[in-house]
C-alpha cells in the first residue's frame, strides 16, 4: 500500500537520465477523490503555474523516490486547475471530518492510502482524534466503503455509512507518523 504523506516529499526523477525535476509537494484528486496527480515543489518562488505530473505519467512510486519516464510528464497547471487536494488547494482531504450518517464522529483525515493494485481510488484513511489522543490511544485506520454510493466526499465532510465505526482498527507505530 502507498500511504500519501511518504510521498510528500520524495524527489521526482526521470527514469532514463536521472534528471531531477522536483520534490513531491502535494498530490491532487478528481471530483470522486481518485488520485489524478502529483504537484511539484520546485524550489522556484513566484511561479504563476503550479507545476504536476499526471498520475498514469507516474512509472514507479518507491519508498525513496518517483520515477516518471520523462520530462514532457512535468505540466503547468493553474491553481482552478487543482481544486481538491490533499493539503494545498481550495478542499483538503487532509483534516477533513469523518463522521457516519447516524452523526457520530470517527476522526478527522490524517492520511490516506492507495494500493498498488488498485490504482487511484483511496481504500482507507488515516483517522486522528488530536495529539493528546494519538500519544494516548493512537490513529485509526478506516477501510474506504467498497460501495461508492453510500460514502459522500464532500467539502467539508466525509460522511460514511452507520457501522462504519465497527470497521475502524489501530495503526501501529511503525505505520504512523505521529
């Protein structure tokens, strides 16, 4: 599984020549929250586009690196361009509330998780209750509803169905970065 904030981060290099083009700085979803792309830090300042990499651009996400296969997979994207994304743009997946349609609250989004072969849809999220309660009783690991229909990805909330706090487990140390 591919947990979203190792990504942040990562350098980008082009697969034949070794050429960096950049560090992971975010990445960015489609209307349904499907992973559509990654978005650059470059280190350059007052750049009027964002710079991204479309996800099927994407060859290989390592531990250590993203490898894409060259550099005409860089775009310049407008900021309208990006409207949700993990921690940048206009909605943010990233502390989000998760409640379920009975009005309870689980959490609020800490990470996300996307599996290799599953491809761009999220299949679980990282719940956090605040600091206090991370050191205390640790994250939660939320697997996403298989069933689209019943989860609404809004912009303020997650809303999951009722029962959905039953399904919630513990993530380890080693799989958190609290």
């Amino acid at each position: 599984m591919i947990k979203l904030q190792h990504m942040i981060g990562l350098p980008v290099l082009i697969m034949s020549t070794g050429q960096q083009v950049g560090h992971v700085k975010d990445a960015w979803f489609d209307e349904h929250w499907e992973l559509s792309g990654i978005i650059l830090d470059v280190g350059r300042r007052f750049l009027s586009a964002t710079r991204s990499i479309l996800w099927s651009d994407v060859v290989k996400c390592g531990e250590d690196v993203v490898f894409i296969m060259s550099e005409q997979a860089v775009h310049k994207a407008l900021p309208a361009d990006i409207q949700r994304s993990f921690h940048t743009g206009a909605i943010r997946l990233k502390d989000l509330i998760v409640v379920t349609t009975d009005g309870e609250q689980l959490g609020r989004v800490s990470d996300v998780y996307f599996s290799n072969e599953q491809g761009t849809q999220i299949v679980g999220y990282e719940l956090t209750d605040g600091f206090i309660a991370d050191v205390m009783d640790g994250r939660k690991w939320l697997p996403a509803p298989t069933d689209l229909d019943t989860v609404t990805l809004g912009e303020n909330a997650i809303i999951v169905p009722a029962g959905s706090e039953l399904l919630l487990e513990p993530v380890t140390a080693s799989d958190s970065d609290i």
